[in-house]
C-alpha cells in the first residue's frame, strides 16, 4: 500500500467527522463523542489551532482514516508533548502499516517532544503498535471535567 499522511482540509470535514462516528461508537473508546464534539473537533483541525492538528490517511486518492494531535506540557515528564488524540484507520485497511506510518510522521515532526495515547486495555491491536515504538503503560485513572 501507498500511503500518504497530508493535513486535513475543508473538504475531508464530513468524511472525517462520519469516521469519528465509527471510533467514538467502536470498542476502542470509552465515550461515544456527540456531534458537537466532532464538529468542534474538525474545526479546531481546519482553523489554524495552535493545539489541535488533524492529518487523514490516503490511499490510491482515497481518504481511508484519520489523526488528530494536540499540543501541551507534561509537568510529569518535565518537557512538551503532543498527545495523539485520535487514530482511526477504516477496517479494511488495518494491519497495513497506517498506524506506524503516522507515529513515524509525527515523531518526524515532533522529534524532541514527548508522545502520549489514551487507549482500552483491551485493544490488543493498538496495544501491540504502540508498545512496539516504547510507549509504556502508566497506572493510574484518568479524569475529566469538561463543564456541562
């Protein structure tokens, strides 16, 4: 497979948000995300967002998945981080090498930063790819409070 990993544009919006559809309602994510969330998602990709970066997968011209990246500071690790925040790759093309192909593309664009993932304990796939590239597993509960 040819492979190229480009920023999202305008035009990839409703085909990545019909993704996030996917992801957010598939065994690899605790939250079912709402379409408030996807489009706030898509558009802090598409407005230039110092924090948030959204790149798609493409095959043969064909747009066959989706990351999303974020920018912070780990004052546990004691140095900047980019957290990748989604990575979604449609069922026909997994196992292909999508998921290495955009590590190694962030690590390129990030090079000095610190990686961090959230992922279920239970994606075996996803747990393998990443261990494979040095993530470790970290033991403690995550929390949120966003507001509502």
């Amino acid at each position: 497979m040819d492979i190229t990993i480009r920023k999202m544009q305008r035009g990839d919006a409703e085909l990545v948000r019909d993704m996030m559809r996917k992801f957010y309602t598939s065994p690899a994510v605790i939250t079912n995300g709402s379409e408030k969330i996807f489009a706030a998602n898509v558009a802090a990709c598409l407005d230039d967002s110092t924090c948030e970066e959204g790149f798609v997968f493409v095959e043969g011209g064909k747009v066959i998945g989706y990351g999303i990246t974020a920018q912070g500071y780990s004052t546990e690790f004691g140095g900047e981080c980019v957290w990748l925040e989604d990575i979604y790759v449609e069922a026909d093309y997994r196992g292909h090498g999508v998921g290495t192909k955009f590590i190694n593309h962030v690590k390129e664009i990030y090079p000095n930063k610190i990686l961090r993932l959230e992922t279920e304990a239970d994606n075996a796939a996803a747990l393998k790819l990443y261990e494979r590239f040095g993530f470790k597993r970290l033991p403690y509960l995550e929390m949120v409070c966003t507001g509502d």
